[in-house]
C-alpha cells in the first residue's frame, strides 16, 4: 500500500509566545490559552492526542496516554507571517522578514503601480478589509480609483468592485503589482479582493479573491516530492501560498469545514505523496477580527473532523497537525503574533506518546516527511523521523 502524508496547517493556531516575542510586538500572546475558556472551545480529540502535554502549554487537562507523538516548534525565520510559516514547514527558512509597510507604500511604488494600470489610487493604509469597502468604496464607486491597502502582513491588496472592474481586468491590475513590488518591495502576496453591493452598508467582499504569492527562494520540499514522481496535493491556500510551485494538483475550498471534508474524501482516494492542507479560517475569520468564540467554535468543529479523520486512516498513512504563526484574538493587535507552534504526529505506522519537546525549526516536518515517503531533498532543519516509528 502507498504511504500517504496528510500535513494539515491550522493557520495562526499559536500555543504561547517565543522567546523573542518582545521583538514583535508579542509579548504575553498565547492564540490556545485565549481560547481555552471560551464556552465555544471543546476538542476531546486533540487533548487524547496531546495536545496539552506539550511542553509549555499551561491549560487543559493533559492526556495519561497520549494516542500521538507531540511537540512544539520554534520558527527560525524572521517573520511570522502566513508565507514565511510555510516556505519553512515545507524546509525553507528565511532569514529576513518579508517587507511590511505599518505607513503604506512608498509614494514612488504607488505613482508607478498608477502610471502603469492607468488609474488613480484611495487609501494606501495598513485597513482591515471590511471597513477599508465602508470608508473608499462609495468614491471607489464614483471614480473607478482603486483601493490599494496593506495590513500588518506583507501584502499588497487591490480592492475593486465587480461592476466597475471586471474581475479579470483586476487579475491584471494585481499581475502589474506582483511584477512592480520585486526587490526591496517584494511582499509576500498581492491580493486581488473584489467586491459587491450599492453602499457602505452592504459592501461585501466576493469569492473571486485571488492571491498572487512571491516563490520560494530556494526548492521545498514539494519540489523534491514532485521531482521524485509523488502526488502533491495542495488544499486551500497551498496553492497561492507556493504561487503552485512544486504541485501537482490544486483543491480550493471555501473554508474549514470544506477544507477537512476534501481531506476526507482524500484519504479514501488512491494517491501517493503529500496532501498538504491549509485550514484558514482561525486566521482570517476570527484571529485577525479578534473572536475568541468564533475562534474557539472553529476549534470544536475541526476537533470533531479530526475524529472521523483519524477513523479512516489507512495503516500506512502518516498523519501531521501544525501551525504557521500565532493570532492570539484575545490581544488589542489584530496582528499575527510571534508563537511556537503545536506539532502533532499520528497514524498506524507511529509511535504513541512520544514526546519530541523544542524544535528549533519548522523545517523538520519536511524532512521528516521526505524521510517517510522515501526522497532525497537539501532542506533545512533535522528530521525527527527515527523518534517516532517504530
């Protein structure tokens, strides 16, 4: 039988703050504490895998047997953003911080993105996306300016409504940035966010959002697996966060539900390599808008996907359950925080209770996971394939 990887990132899913938190912003984040007391948060299934058992994790009951290797890991890559998270899940670790811009762009990026679309620009501020639509989208509506905005994370986004700009010729416009912001400028995604409605007080943005992500700096480990004939299976946001490199088959999603439900049906699919999920919703729809219920909700509900996933496994499957970077909602930030992160191990070819305590890079899931399924890769980090099978 064909060994399987179902890697599954719970974006922003932090469990306390780094070392060098302070540097960030950060001190005193922990994204599962402030959830924990929520009467939202229920996940019997991560605790009987132990999640709660990993060193540094002050809440929750921990479990006398764990049914899965545990840990947590330590990002060696300056930043904490969703792009960096993932370059160094997958074996690339960064040593400079992607470039935000707390004060928007400079005017000489702005004045050549304009010379070069024919358009004028609004806003040109760090905004979250609801209220940028309530504050620029009735002038965006008059004059047909763009609205370009940016957040705390190393994006460049352009928001435009539907009716004024086809979404294709925003697809252009987005396609124009990601070409313009190389170099010093170069952020991590351009972010195209269409949207609807008459007024301020029914803009909503559309699911015709399309990001146009930076590539890796140096081959991950979805290059190495690709390149060695596996199947590589990106699920939600791989395949923006990769700009596709390295995959061999795309799966959108429209959040987390559907997210774990294409999991499921892969793992009663024949394949043979990676699939590698990305589950979006803590991060966008509750970390970064500062929900602890809606945060901890998504919690429970993943928690009793994770159930059924774990039911269904084939005996040669090797399941791993991560994070990228923290989005602690119970801070006054909006903003990623700098976190460890949980790392999971389960499957029928693993060991139980095993636990792996500090790793010092995310890196070690890709190497781990070419070590399992058999490929030669020049990655970062150090495997902890010989700790956990047995």
């Amino acid at each position: 039988m064909a060994k399987r990887v179902f890697l599954i990132v719970l974006d922003s899913f932090g469990i306390g703050e780094m070392p060098d938190a302070a540097e960030f912003g950060d001190e005193g984040s922990n994204t599962l504490a402030a959830i924990f007391n929520s009467p939202k948060f229920h996940t019997p299934t991560l605790q009987k895998m132990g999640l709660f058992n990993i060193d540094g994790v002050e809440c929750g009951t921990k479990a006398a047997h764990p049914l899965a290797c545990y840990g947590r890991l330590e990002e060696a890559s300056k930043g904490k953003d969703t792009t960096i998270g993932h370059w160094e899940i997958a074996g690339v670790e960064s040593a400079r911080a992607l470039p935000t811009y707390p004060n928007g762009f400079p005017a000489d990026v702005i004045a050549e993105f304009e010379r070069r679309t024919g358009r004028a620009t609004l806003c040109n501020l760090p905004y979250s996306g609801t209220e940028v639509l309530k504050d620029y989208g009735e002038e965006h509506l008059r004059t047909g300016a763009l609205i370009v905005y940016t957040s705390a994370d190393s994006v460049f986004q352009i928001a435009a409504h539907e009716d004024v700009i086809p979404v294709k010729e925003l697809y252009r416009y987005c396609e124009i940035a990601r070409e313009l912001l190389a170099g010093e400028h170069a952020v991590g995604r351009v972010i195209a966010r269409p949207f609807v409605g008459t007024c301020r007080d029914d803009f909503k943005r559309t699911t015709n959002r399309h990001d146009y992500s930076l590539k890796p700096p140096a081959p991950t480990m979805l290059d190495a697996l690709r390149d060695a004939g596996k199947d590589v299976i990106g699920v939600g946001k791989i395949f923006d966060i990769f700009a596709g490199q390295g995959l061999t088959e795309k799966i959108r999603t429209s959040g987390n539900a559907n997210g774990m439900d294409v999991t499921l049906a892969l793992v009663k699919r024949d394949f043979a390599g990676l699939a590698f999920v990305n589950l979006v919703d803590f991060d966008m729809l509750y970390g970064h808008r500062n929900d602890v219920d809606g945060y901890a909700a998504a919690a429970t509900e993943f928690d009793e996907k994770l159930k059924w996933l774990l039911k269904i496994l084939r005996p040669e499957d090797l399941l791993i359950i991560t994070a990228d970077h923290g989005c602690d909602p119970a801070t006054p930030s909006t903003d990623h925080s700098r976190e460890y992160v949980p790392l999971l191990i389960s499957g029928g070819p693993v060991l139980s209770g095993v636990n792996l305590g500090t790793r010092k890079s995310f890196s070690c899931i890709a190497r781990t996971v070419c070590d399992y399924l058999g490929v030669e890769a020049d990655l970062c980090g150090k495997s902890f394939y010989p700790e956990i099978f047995r």
